[in-house]
C-alpha cells in the first residue's frame, strides 16, 4: 500500500507492506538510524518519535498509521545547526552514556514538558515510566528534564 | 592541579552525535560497502531446557519466502569446543545431540530480508526426546541426571579441585560467644543492554571483516580465528557504537563465532540482530548464588570468624561465570573488617539455564551482599546497632597495603572515613529517631535504613594496556586506546589525558579504539579497568611523545635538547627565554611527514589491583499492609581515588546505584519447573524505570592509589556493589521489629508481605 508521511519536514510517499511498522518505515525505509529498536514488547521507548506534535512509540503503530501525518524524528530536532533546549540539557546534564535509549528518552521528553511545562520530579519520574535506561540510573535524565523545563 | 583540565567537570564530546543523529549502532550500518548485499540470519533457539535432539526438519522452512539457506550444526560439520573453564565440557556452536537450555541455537536461518527470517525459523521443526530438566541449583549437584556426561558431574568448578582450602564447618565458631548462620539468594539477573547483540560479517579479498557489538574487540577477533582456525592478520573485527555491554558483550557468543563461517559458506555477506526475547535467554546472566554463612564473635560485637558456601549457578555452560565465585567472591569475602578467620568454599553448578557471565560487579556484588548481610544478622542478634558493629570491626585505615586473613592485599583504605560521610550526610541519626517514632504509632508505613560498607577489586589483571597518541601535520591529535567505550565517556576524559600533557585543545583530539587493524592490542572495556590501565596508557604515551617531540623540536631549532621547554599553555617547544621563535605539534609532524611521523604508543603495566571502597546509606518506606516498598533516599560516598572528570564519576556511581537498587527491589530471571524462561522480554522482566528510583545523593571521597600514575581506581562498577546490600537491607531494617530477620532480592510486594505474615 502507499503511504504519505511528512518526516522532519519533507514528504516521503513509499510503498510498504500493510505489516510494516512506523519504527521499520522509518529505518529500513528512510535510512533514519537515530530511531532505535530495544524491545518487542512496546516497553523500552527507545522508538519513541513525534507524530502529529505527540510522542508516540513507533513501534507500536503501523507505517500505514502515520498516513498523511507529520513525524519528528530526533534527526529532525536541531534547527541550524543549533541543538533543541531538551537536547542541550541533556548534554549540559550528562544525561546520557552508550545513547542507545537517548533519542527516544529526548523525544519522550520534549512530549512530557508539552503536556506539563512545569513538572515536578515526581511527575518527570512517572512519565519517563514507558522510556527504559540501563546506564544512568535516571538521575541525570530527570535533572535534565527539569532543567530543559525551567529554560 | 592548578591550571590542569584534569579533575574538572567536562562536558562529553560525544554527545552532540548521540543527540541529534543517534549513535551508529551495528543495525545502524547502512552504508557499509562491504555488506552491500548482505543476507540476514536467524537463529532457530530450542524451546526446551533439556533434551536429546531426535531430528532437525528444515525442509519446510526452506520453502518459506526469501530464504536463502538454513544451516545446522551437522550441515557445517561443526566439532564440538571445549568450555574455557572446565575443558571436559565440551558442546558444539549450533546444538548437536542433546540441548541444554532454552534459547540455546540450534540452526541458522538466511533470509533476502529481515522480517522473513522469524517465519521461516518458526518452520524448523525439532524433535526432541525429554531429559530431566535441571534448574534448580542445589537439585542439580545431587541429580544423577548429567547436563555434560563427560564432566561426571553437574559440579563445573568447585575451589577445593584448584587448592583452595575447604570449609572446616562449625568446629571454627566453637570459640564463639555468638553464632548466627544464614542462607541468602544472591538471584540471577539480566544484564539488559538497550541494544541487544548483533554483528555483520563479509569476506574482503580472504580476509573476514567482521561488525560486532561488544566490549573487547581483540578477544573477539581472537575468538574468531580460533573457531574458524584462521591465521593471525585473518580477522578484522571493528566495534560500531555499542549500546551498553554490562559485562555481557565481553566474550564472543556462538552466534558471534559462527557468522564469518556462514558468511563464507554462502557467498554472501551477513547481517544478524537478535531480538529482545531472544536476548533475555541467549545473552549472558549474572549473579545467581546460594550463599550459606556462618558468622561468628563476641558479645561486645567483634566478629572473629566467617564463613562461607557460595554454590554458583553456572547455567548451561562453564563461562566465566562459572569462576566469578573462587576467584572474585572469595577473595573478597572479609570485606571492609578485620576478621581473624575467613574460610571459603566455592561450588559452580550446571543448571539447565542461559549460561552465567560477568555482570556490573561480576562476583563482588555477591561477596558484599554476604558479608554485609551477615553483619547486619550478627549485629540484630546481638540487639546492638549496625553501623556501630561495623565500626568495630572495620579494617582502620591504611595507606601501606593491608593483607586480610583470606589472603587479598588491598592497596589504600579508608573505610571508616566513607562510613562517617555517609551516616553525617544521610543524618542517620535523626533517621533512626523517625523509624522510632513510626514503629511507636503502629505507622502502616514503615522506615527501614539499610547501611553497606563496602571494598572491591579492579583491575588486577596486569598484563598491561596500549595507548598511542599520533599528531598528524595539522596539529590533530589521534589517541588510540585498547579500552572500548561503549557508555563510558572514553573519548571526553581519554582527550583530557592527553591534552593536559601535549597542551593539544580538547577538540583538535579524536579517539580511536575497537577496530582491530588499528588497535591490533588492547583489554576491552570491563571491570572497571578503563582509566586505571587505558587512561593511565594513554597519559603515558602522552608524557612519552613529550619528550620524544623535545627532541624533535631542539633539532628543528638547532638547539640543544636541554634547552628546549615546552609550553603546554602555547602547545609548542621553543629555547629557553625565546619564546617568539617556536615549533608547534603541527611543525613537528609537517617535519617528520616523510620519516613515520610523530607517533608515540606505550604499554602501560599497573603495580597491581586497585581496590575501592566506599559506604552507602538507603532510606526505604514499606507498607505493612501491602509489602509494596520505595526507595525514597540513597545516599552513596564512593572513593574511586583520584578523579578524572567528576561528571563521568558521578554518571557510573548513579548508573551503579541504579542497578543495584533494580537487582534488590525487583528484577529476577525466573524459570517453571519445565525451564521454560518466564521473564523472557520486557514486559515480564522487572527492569527499573525512573519511577521506582529516587534522585541519588553522591558524596565524594578521593583517597589515591599508589598503583598507577593517575592514583585512580576503577568506578564502573562500585555503585551496584555499594547499594545493592544497603537497599536490601533497608527493607528488611523496616520490618525487624516485627521479627522478620531476612527477606532475599528482589524485594517484591509479595516477598515482603509473606514475609511479614510468617514472622507474626
């Protein structure tokens, strides 16, 4: 079937087989890399993008899904060459290490702050339930989160 | 240090790529000439924890769509290897004869796309015949049922077979005023990386090019020219980004060994990314111990015999795993006290589960977790408090080595110096004083305070690192290191080693590791070794360059080389009191451009192991009612000896702390009694979230080591083994007044609650 999904900004209409799910659309199809795959079970959010402004696990929805909507991957955050305020407290924060969950936990993050601009800790810490991190304990996320809330 | 880099809070080079493209993992390889083409593999796992393979029936799958070939361990003529730790066991790369645990490969399926290889595995159809299924550790050393014949018995390694002295039993407390045993689940846990294990191999002009995710690119390549008895030079293995290892991704898997062997056979490069549920059986466990202590002392609190029986769970092969208990548990058995008597028994077991690897802490964990426990036993018994019992008996501080009585050195300590800082900071006092006042008013909320006073090893393999630091023409820096990042922020501070040296700025440095054409020698990235041996190789290649450029530099000058200085702030070299008429780094190499350039590599050899330490307070609430518990405080003082970058310091300590408190409060790999895994993906598998973890309160403590120039010690993984005690603890403090003396990990709802109930 044909799909026609505008990602970061350019129109891509692919053929894809009903089955193919958004997170494969977006690897295999447009050769984004910076979407990652850590589980099968929709509980890592290492997938997790931006559809329509909301983020959302790509691999939780179908390509055909996405149809006629608009994805933000993280490739498609940095304007000018000048990194998203998430992605800059993340980096100002040590908010990552081997990176493997680190674009979905960004994305995640940027749709938490959208819902809640002011979140206390608590509330960072129960919407980042769905995003999995092996390597910082969450310590530097949440700071980082909060600290992108309060720019 | 005044006007160092070094000990600053830098931030990490890395991280604008991480951020806005996303690491280049294996699956990421898209562009990769070499693997135009390439065939995707599969691997058909059994589903059955023990049996003999009757027959293996691919015909249908090799009708499925988009299959390429199918491949089982008769097909490639596979001879069976022998395990590294116990050479009687011997199996073969893809099952052959019997299987030994579910998730073990069987066959490997080679499709034109990814997505058909999971259906067409589905119709590899095995015919098994059962055997008795092995899980359970203590059941597996007396069951006349062998999971390797050859071996004569499921026990693998046992200390006594290598001359450790046996356990004498009671007969060693018989001095004691007060005895108290205990037996303690150390549980087997998932490593869990983000991303999972995958590789791409592909033949370029005889040679294997091999893509891996893993922590120790050398060994892999070794691993590889073994197993396809290939000649030295044979193999190139290059580590892509690699999304967290934890102790897993050190050693090559079969399914790593086997895929340049496939690639040949076909014709046809190949790519292979294992699934998360494949992965939750088919990738490395950890811990997995049965400890039984006995600890025993005096009324007034000095404890003056331990012992302990570690059995092991092994699992399904004899990894190192398998060897964690004699050669890192034991030693470290007698902690941060001064015990007169230590004995230790080590006892590794086959089990019909994913085989046992190293995981963060890899057998320290479990040596803290028993002492600890014990103390906290011996201190209830005797109805006195458990940082009090712990000062008496802790090791005072040293700065010249100090022997224990089972016979570990440790370098430099200072463990009561960690515990004040941490009870100052965690204002134990007060917190003692509100647990009072909750178990006065009956409060269904329960305080529980949870101490660990801890001391571990890094890196005691001496047989050195490589570091080589190349200026190239333009001035540009290229370290080389045999360590391999993958998390650890090795490009940042290993820039920082070698700039604080050459004067060269941060960003004219670039960090290569992991490809084994341009790193031929190197230790991986593992037990906290990196800083103290590849960081201590890199500042030594850098100082070594120094004086080599000095050189250089007073010929270019026609001067003497005497007189040259160098100028770290200027990065050049000029005759003492001329400084207007310089050479630069980029002067140097642009001289030497015809004449090998200027390159300085070093191996750098420790004096030894380094031993950090430290002390962790956590403050858990539990609900009485409910068994459920939270974590609401962990306060942690880990001294790592001197500090590189405090940032990265503080990132390992929070990521340590955060998988100790994991491995204590929830996370288990569980089995049925038929083996079949019961955890197998991640919405069975307890893996922490943000949720369940409160912010961590970090102390810093710097006591250096004499053992490497940097006075560093490892930290990678000092925060799992520091907490994971200190957490346990904690639940089991809020509830001894209620009788409950000890509740195993993972602390959960109804491990609690049960043991609440049985205590009334």
């Amino acid at each position: 079937m044909k799909v026609s999904i505008t990602v970061n900004g350019t129109r891509q209409e692919k053929d894809v087989e009903p089955r193919t799910l958004l997170v494969h659309f977006l690897r295999d199809r447009l050769q984004l890399t910076g979407t990652n795959i850590g589980c099968d079970t929709s509980s890592c959010g290492a997938c997790t993008i931006h559809l329509d402004g909301e983020a959302v696990k790509s691999c939780t929805m179908l390509a055909a899904q996405a149809d006629g909507g608009k994805v933000t991957t993280i490739e498609g955050l940095s304007k000018d060459g000048v990194m998203h305020p998430m992605q800059q407290a993340f980096m100002e924060n040590h908010g990552l290490q081997c990176g493997y969950c680190t674009p979905g936990m960004v994305m995640a993050s940027i749709g938490l702050l959208k819902e809640n601009p002011n979140p206390t800790e608590e509330e960072v810490r129960l919407g980042l339930e769905g995003n999995l991190c092996r390597c910082t304990g969450y310590h530097n996320i949440v700071k980082s989160v909060l600290a992108a809330a309060k720019k | 240090m005044a006007g160092s880099i070094l000990g600053n809070r830098v931030l990490r080079k890395e991280d604008p790529k991480f951020l806005t493209t996303g690491g280049v993992y294996v699956d990421d390889l898209r562009d990769e000439p070499l693997l135009v083409g390439a065939v995707h593999a599969t691997f058909v796992r059994s589903t059955v924890a023990h049996a003999n393979i009757t027959s293996i029936d691919v015909s249908e799958a090799l009708t499925m769509p988009g299959v390429v070939a199918i491949y089982t361990a008769q097909d490639l003529g596979l001879q069976p290897v022998e395990a590294s730790f116990n050479p009687m066991a011997k199996r073969t790369l893809l099952a052959s004869g019997k299987v030994r645990y579910v998730g073990e490969p069987l066959a490997i399926v080679l499709t034109e796309l990814a997505n058909q290889g999971e259906d067409a595995a589905e119709r590899v159809i095995v015919d098994y015949d059962a055997l008795e299924i092995l899980i359970d550790v203590e059941q597996a050393m007396t069951s006349s049922t062998l999971i390797y014949e050859e071996v004569g018995s499921n026990v693998v390694f046992e200390s006594t077979a290598i001359g450790m002295p046996d356990n004498t039993g009671d007969a060693l407390f018989a001095d004691c005023e007060v005895v108290v045993k205990g037996r303690f689940v150390n549980q087997r846990v998932a490593p869990c990386p983000l991303e999972v294990r995958g590789a791409a191999a592909a033949w370029d002009n005889g040679r294997l090019v091999q893509w891996l995710s893993t922590q120790h690119a050398q060994g892999a390549r070794d691993a590889i020219l073994k197993v396809n008895a290939l000649e030295a030079g044979q193999v190139r293995v290059i580590t892509p980004d690699v999304g967290g290892g934890f102790g897993a991704k050190i050693d090559a898997y079969p399914e790593d060994l086997l895929l340049g062997r496939i690639a040949k056979q076909v014709g046809k490069p190949v790519r292979w990314t294992e699934t998360r549920s494949e992965s939750m059986v088919a990738l490395g466990h950890g811990r997995g111990q049965i400890q039984y202590i006995t600890i025993g002392g005096t009324r007034t609190g000095k404890v003056t015999a331990y012992q302990l029986h570690a059995l092991q769970d092994s699992g399904a092969w004899v990894d190192i795993g398998a060897i964690l208990a004699p050669y890192m548990t034991r030693p470290m058995a007698s902690g941060v006290y001064d015990i007169p008597v230590i004995e230790v028994r080590t006892t590794s077991v086959a089990t019909n589960t994913t085989p046992m690897v190293a995981y963060r802490g890899a057998g320290r964990p479990e040596a803290t977790a028993a002492i600890e426990r014990a103390m906290d036993l011996f201190a209830l018994k005797l109805g006195k408090d458990p940082a009090e019992v712990r000062r008496i008996n802790l090791i005072p501080k040293f700065l010249e080595p100090f022997t224990t009585s089972i016979g570990q050195t440790y370098d430099v300590g200072d463990f009561e110096g960690a515990l004040d800082k941490v009870l100052e900071a965690s204002n134990y006092a007060q917190l003692r004083k509100d647990q009072a006042a909750r178990r006065a008013s009956g409060n269904t909320k329960q305080l529980g305070i949870g101490i660990s006073v801890y001391v571990e090893i890094t890196a005691g393999n001496s047989k050195g690192e490589f570091g080589k630091v190349e200026i190239l023409p333009n001035g540009r820096a290229i370290v080389y290191t045999g360590t391999s990042p993958h998390g650890q922020g090795h490009v940042t501070a290993w820039s920082m080693l070698a700039s604080d040296e050459t004067g060269i700025a941060m960003d004219m440095i670039d960090v290569v590791w992991g490809d084994t054409d341009l790193v031929p020698t190197g230790g991986g990235t593992m037990g906290s070794r990196s800083l103290q041996q590849g960081g201590a190789a890199v500042h030594q290649a850098s100082k070594e360059l120094v004086e080599q450029a000095r050189k250089h530099a007073a010929r270019l000058l026609e001067a003497n080389e005497d007189d040259v200085v160098f100028d770290k702030f200027t990065a050049a070299f000029h005759v003492a009191g001329t400084p207007a008429v310089a050479k630069t780094w980029a002067d140097i190499s642009s001289a030497l451009a015809t004449d090998g350039g200027l390159v300085q590599e070093s191996n750098f050899v420790s004096n030894g192991a380094t031993f950090p330490f430290g002390a962790h307070v956590s403050v858990v609430e539990v609900d009485t009612e409910t068994g459920k518990v939270t974590l609401i405080r962990h306060v942690a003082c880990d001294d790592a000896g001197r500090v590189i970058n405090p940032l990265i310091l503080d990132g390992q300590i929070h990521g340590g702390i955060g998988q100790g408190a994991a491995q204590a409060l929830l996370e288990e790999v569980r089995y049925d009694t038929d083996g079949n895994p019961i955890t197998s993906n991640f919405a069975d598998y307890a893996f922490i979230s943000a949720a369940e973890l409160p912010s961590f309160e970090v102390i810093h403590m710097e006591t250096p080591t004499p053992r490497n120039p940097l006075g560093a010690k490892g930290i990678g993984e000092s925060g799992t083994i520091g907490s994971t005690p200190a957490v346990q603890s904690a639940v089991i403090d809020a509830l001894t007044h209620l009788g409950v003396r000890h509740i195993d990990m993972p602390a959960t709802p109804e491990r609690v609650w049960s043991a609440i109930q049985s205590a009334n």
